[in-house]
C-alpha cells in the first residue's frame, strides 16, 4: 500500500517499524496469558506468532473453568488496556469506523493511535467465541461451571466451526481476505484443541510404564557410518534409539546418516552424528505429563527407565495407539476414535 501510494522511502520507514511494533503488541498479549498461567502454577513452554495472531503453549490444562477465565482473559486485557493507553495518549478518539477506513499508511502523526486502534483489534478479535482464540477458552470455560468440560468443549468445537465458515464465507464475499484468513486459521487449530483435551482425559492414571515398546529399533554407538548405512536398507524407521551396551545415549535420526553418507564419512561412528537425550523418561511418570512433552517431537521415540534401568522406549504416536485399543471397549470409545486421525 505503501509503494502504491508513491510515498518516500523514509515515510515507509514508519511502516516497518510499525508492524514490528504490532508483534511486540501480539507477543505482551501472548504474554499476559503466560503471567496469569504462573500465577496458578501452569508455566508456558514457548510462544508462537502466525500472521493472524499468536498462541501461547502451556504445560498443563487449567485445574477448572475459574482459572480458565481468569488465564484466557488476560491476553485480551494486555491488549485492550495496552490499546486504551496509546490511544488516549495520542489524544485522538477511538472509532470502529477507523478500523473500517484504516488506509495502512502510517507516519509520524498517526503511528500512536494507529497502534492502539491494532491492539484494541486484537482484544476484539481474540473474544471471537472459538478454538484457538481466548474467546472459545471464555466460553468453555464459562458453559464448565455449569456442564463438565468435556460437553463444554464439544459444544465450543462445534460453534467455533459455524463461526469459522462465517468468517471464512464472510471474508470472500467482502474481498476481505484477512477476514477469511481468520477462518482458516481457526478450522486448523479447533480441531487440535479438542483433540488435545480428549486426550488429557482419557491419560489420567496411566503411566509411562503402560505404554512402553519392548520392541524397537537401535544402532550401537561404536558402529561406523557405512554399517548404519547398510541397516537402512533393510528398516525404514525415522528414528533410531542409539545405545552403548545396555544404556541408551542418543537418538539418531536416518536423515542424519543419510547425510554422513553423502559427505563420504564413512568411518565416522554413529555417536558423532546422533543427538544426545534430551528427554529420558521414569517409567511411574504420568502418562499426561509425558504427552506435554512429547506433543512438538511426535515423530520420535525416547528411551524409558526404572531406576537404573533401561526397559523400553515411548513415542506419541504409540500412546495414542495404546488409547485408541484401550477405550475401543469402553463408553469413551467416541472420544478415542477421534484420536484415529493423528495417528
């Protein structure tokens, strides 16, 4: 818009930072949500942004629906209350017909105000009543201290969907292709949040030790690249448990001796090109904390131990198996075939 415009260089120099400034904005309201979570004990594990927002992962659901609302709330507070500041600062008004007549050409004039008409956006547009937004945590949330929060997701999940092909729908008709972006986004998200939740429930009283696998697949740490080699002809795993007699070491990835192969290191050993464990897990640990930790490694397996011992390895993809052939017999049998299309 910019360019079209014919403005300077120097004036699109304001753009720039203005849309840096708006992921600053983005990441304060991902980091409001992650202050309110410490404040129950729920630590953030990390915070991605996309182009329609950000999402901030937190290591364990809230313990029920109060401190739900109290965490989903905060990022649209961080954003309302950062937005109310910089416009009331600029001593200019608010106005939704601002965000419909809003042209992006940013200057020094406008850069305040423009900034804190963005943030209240993001407020608004975050109350939007779907996954992954606050405002479909709000609902659920507020539908928990009524229903249990299993139909108090479903009943989300379904709405976010309807809300979803609205905007989507919305969006095209308008030639607003933000607006259909949203859409898009929360199609791809509500379903792993509902798939998410399912799955911490129907982990509780499992433990690390129930769903290990005594059969894997490894490679000695003192084997050569060349001897790797030739045992991937013959497997086609992904991942590798690297082990130096009885005890695991590493985890190797075949791509990484694919790699060692090309670069013709033939004699190089295969602990030169694995990655140490980063994650070793006790065989009595909850099954719903493993997942947290497993849930951005789904292709990897990670060795398992009972005190000293090594006795098996774990992955995501055979917890959920384990889930799906657990409750196929059970009244949770619906929620556990909904976990069929992860695996």
């Amino acid at each position: 818009m910019n360019i079209y415009s014919g403005i300077r260089l120097d004036q699109m120099l304001w753009t720039l930072l203005f849309l840096a400034a708006i992921l600053t904005s983005l990441l304060l309201h991902e980091v409001g949500h992650a202050l309110v979570a410490a404040q129950y004990g729920i630590n953030a594990k990390w915070i991605k942004l996309y182009p329609v927002g950000g999402i901030a992962s937190i290591d364990k659901l809230p313990g029920n629906p109060g401190q739900e609302l109290s965490i989903s709330l905060a990022g649209p507070f961080t954003s309302a209350l950062l937005g109310s500041i910089l416009i009331l600062f600029s001593g200019l008004t608010f106005s939704l017909n601002e965000l419909r007549s809003y042209s992006g050409i940013i200057d020094s004039s406008n850069f305040i105000y423009s900034l804190g008409v963005v943030n209240m956006a993001i407020a608004i547009i975050n109350l939007i009543p779907a996954f992954p937004l606050d405002g479909g945590r709000i609902l659920r949330a507020l539908f928990g201290l009524r229903f249990n929060y299993i139909r108090a997701t479903a009943i989300v999940g379904h709405t976010g969907r309807i809300v979803a092909f609205l905007l989507i729908i919305s969006g095209l008709l308008s030639y607003n292709f933000l607006v259909s972006l949203l859409g898009l986004f929360i199609l791809a998200f509500a379903s792993d949040e509902a798939s998410y939740f399912n799955i911490s429930q129907l982990v509780k009283g499992i433990v690390a030790r129930d769903v290990i696998m005594y059969d894997y697949n490894h490679m000695e740490a003192a084997m050569t690249i060349n001897e790797a080699a030739n045992l991937l002809a013959q497997n086609h795993s992904r991942y590798f448990i690297v082990m130096d007699g009885s005890l695991p070491v590493g985890i190797v990835n075949r791509l990484e001796i694919v790699k060692a192969v090309a670069e013709m290191k033939y004699t190089n050993a295969v602990s030169d090109v694995m990655k140490e464990n980063t994650l070793v897990f006790d065989a009595a640990k909850p099954i719903s904390g493993v997942l947290d930790e497993l849930s951005g490694h789904e292709g990897k397996v990670y060795p398992v131990v009972e005190g000293d011992q090594f006795i098996g390895v774990i992955s995501f993809q055979n917890i959920i198996e384990h889930l799906i052939l657990l409750k196929s017999k059970t009244r949770e049998y619906q929620k556990a075939k909904s976990l069929a299309e992860i695996v």
